[in-house]
C-alpha cells in the first residue's frame, strides 16, 4: 500500500489531487496539508512513502519544507505548481517530477506510475542490503545455536535443538526439525562441524541424529538394528556405528 500526503493551500487543488488518488489503487490517503508548516508536522508524523507537494505555501514553501525535514529523509516528492520556473531547482532537491497547473489524469498517473517504480526499485535495494548483510554473517550465524538454511531464494533460521535427523542427498543434506523440512547445500560433514559434533551421531554414511531424540534402539531381522526416535521415527543404524552410539547412549 503506497501511502501518500497532499499538501496544497488551495482548497479546490488539494480536493482534486485527493479525489485523483482515491481512483487509483493501492493507494492511501495519508493526510492532507494547507501550509508548510503543516505538511512538516504531517510528513513526521504520519511518515507517507510520497508527498504531492505545492511550491507555494503560506508559512513556508515547498523548498522550505525539504530544508526542514532533510534532503535525505524526506519522503518521494511530486512537485505540483503552476510555475514552470522552478523546474530544476525541484530536480536538485530531489524531487520525483515536476507536475505543473493545469495537468490532466493521464499526467497525474504518469507521476504516480514514476513514484511507484522509484519506490519499488528502493525497496528492491534494501532487500538487497539486508540479505546480502545476512549471507556475509552467515557462517557465525552457522556456527551458534541457530543453523542459517538458504535454499531456493529463501534464508531460514533452524534451531540447532528443533533438529531430529539429517540425511545426506548428493551435494545436499535434508534436515528433519519437528514438522518442518529443510533441504541445505551442504556436506554431512560440514554440517557436523557447524551444528555440534558431540550433540549428534553419524547412525549411517548418509545420515546423523540427535542423541537427545533418539528413544530406543530395536533389534531387527538378521542382527540388524534400528534407532526408534521419541516421534517414533525408525531408521536404520549401521553395524559400522552400532556399538558407538550404545556407548554414547550409555554415556560412556
């Protein structure tokens, strides 16, 4: 939802500028302004994504109103005037475009239309930031209590705790938290190096568990056992890690 101000001290334009928006959608009225006073306090107060902003204001002008609040932290600004003289010092503070008294609907909408890109294409940038901030912090991330999953363009954290088993599928490894399934790029034994080797037990070539989630161990048919999890889970051990995971079970 694209929040917007008008601030215009005529009564008629602002009127106009309100009824244009409330035709367009994903759009709100995020306040209304007569001066430049007021669309300061508006601007801080009710922080809208893009203002409609009148060059001429009693109290204080458009340019005015951009001092105050700061080049960079006003908001999206759409310059509105019937002065045409203006036009390039509204571009050096920044300013989105340049509507200029009278204008149509279809200029109105090629305005708002620049301002919605402008601000997609912001947040598409800050998304940006954040995940790449969170992918160079990832590996300390890793190596806590929380476990950093990136897969398919989503970055997930998993508690080291939440995770009953894991099984190795080619250059990945499947990890079984609860109900949740999470499929990381990962070698089983960098994933043992990250999560805690003494919290969890190779039970197979492709698969670990964690010791606090295992139940029991069932003998099965020819000799073979099987590790019974506290959800009841069954997988099958390896005669090659059968007798270290008694003893670690055991807590010898």
């Amino acid at each position: 939802m694209l929040r917007v101000l008008v601030a215009d001290d005529q009564p008629m334009a602002r009127e106009r500028l309100v009824s244009l928006l409330s035709a367009e959608p994903g759009v709100e009225l995020a306040g209304t302004a007569a001066s430049g006073p007021e669309a300061i306090d508006c601007i801080r107060n009710a922080s809208p994504d893009l203002v409609f902003l009148d060059l001429q204001m009693p109290g204080m002008d458009g340019f005015k109103v951009i001092e105050a609040i700061g080049v960079d932290r006003m908001p999206a600004t759409v310059f509105v005037t019937a002065y045409d003289e203006y036009a390039v010092r509204a571009f050096e503070v920044q300013a989105l475009d340049y509507l200029l008294k009278p204008f149509g609907r279809q200029r109105f909408q090629s305005a708002l239309e620049r301002a919605r890109r402008h601000l997609e294409r912001e947040r598409q940038g800050e998304m940006a930031g954040r995940l790449a901030e969170l992918l160079r912090t990832g590996r300390q991330e890793s190596t806590g209590e929380r476990l950093l999953v990136k897969s398919g363009g989503r970055v997930s954290f998993v508690d080291v705790e939440s995770i009953d088993w894991v099984e190795a599928e080619g250059n990945y490894v499947r990890i079984y938290a609860g109900e949740h399934v999470h499929l990381m790029r990962e070698t089983m034994s960098g994933l043992i190096e990250k999560i805690g080797p003494h919290r969890f037990f190779r039970i197979h070539r492709s698969r670990i568990v964690n010791i606090k989630r295992v139940k029991e161990l069932l003998i099965a048919g020819g000799g073979d056992y099987q590790v019974v999890l506290l959800d009841g889970t069954k997988l099958g051990l390896s005669r090659l890690y059968r007798d270290a995971l008694q003893e670690q079970l055991a807590g010898g």
